[in-house]
C-alpha cells in the first residue's frame, strides 16, 4: 500500500461518524466499506460524552459458529458493563469536582468570573487535594469494578481460544 493511498483512506475515515478497527479495507467506488448492508469488520465509534469509552459494533460472519457468537455476546456484554460503570463513575465525578469548586469560591469569597470575563480557576495543588478525596471515598467502588472486570475478562478467555481455533481450522 502506498504512502499516498494509505492517506487517503485515513481522510476517508474522518468523514464518517465511525471507523473500522482493521488496517486492510476493501473500498467500492464511493468510499464504502461494507456490503449492502453487511458489515465486514468490527467498527468502532467515537467517544461517548459521559463515558468516554468508543461503541463497538461487532462484525457477524454469515456463518457465525456458537464458540464465536458466545465469545461476541460476551464482548458486548463486557462492553456494556463497562459504559454502565465508567457513566455513574463520571457522573459522580463531575457531580463532585463542580461542588468542590462551588465551595472554594464561597471559602474564598471570589467572584466566578474575573474581572475580564474568564472564571476563576483553583490551583493544581487544590484540584490535588479534590482528586484525592475522590479517589479515596470511591477506592472500594473501584476495587470492586477493578475485580469483575478481571473475572470477566478471564472468563472470556476460553470462549475467545475456541473461537480462534474455530476460525483457524474452519474458515481460509
């Protein structure tokens, strides 16, 4: 692949509101990457707002075995689970860090904005101090997640290794 076609698939891919994960694509005329209505690789959208993980689309083969569409389900499952977390953990966040500047500026007797328009911004050593706080009232919360989503992820491994092995011997 040349310098200047692989340049012009990634200014392709910027058009569009979600990008393939494979390096190799196969394009028609116009730009698509898909088949009719087929898609032909997993595609991954852009960050979520609150979340800020990317929506996966997973691709499904037309002759999806059940090693491979038990490991999908269990990706999309885990995905799931990790958008549900990650939006009410930053959502608290956002919740907490708004407060805690809400009550600076009261402690501090500031005004929000200065006098020429822009707002008063805390040091780094008080947003410090915040995120700390943070992070230790929301330890057992994290420690908690941090644990299932070890669990789920080596409970994935052995559907993934049969899906694999599915796809090597099966499918050329």
């Amino acid at each position: 692949m040349s310098v200047s076609h692989y340049t012009r698939k990634l200014l392709i891919f910027h058009r569009f509101p979600i990008r393939c994960l494979c390096s190799r694509v196969q394009e028609s005329g116009n730009g698509d990457t898909t088949q009719g209505n087929k898609q032909r690789h997993n595609w991954i959208g852009p960050p979520h707002k609150i979340s800020n993980l990317r929506e996966v689309k997973y691709h499904i083969p037309e002759n999806e075995s059940t090693a491979e569409k038990t490991f999908r389900l269990l990706r999309e499952e885990n995905d799931k689970f990790n958008h549900q977390f990650w939006v009410a953990h930053n959502v608290a966040f956002i919740k907490a860090k708004e407060e805690f500047i809400a009550n600076k500026e009261k402690e501090s007797g500031a005004p929000l904005p200065d006098e020429d328009g822009t707002k008063h911004i805390l040091t780094a050593d008080e947003m410090a101090r915040f995120y700390r706080q943070f992070l230790n009232d929301h330890q057992e919360k994290l420690k908690v997640y941090n644990r299932e989503w070890y669990m789920r992820n080596i409970k994935m491994l052995w559907p993934a290794l049969k899906a694999n092995v599915y796809k090597k011997l099966y499918r050329r």
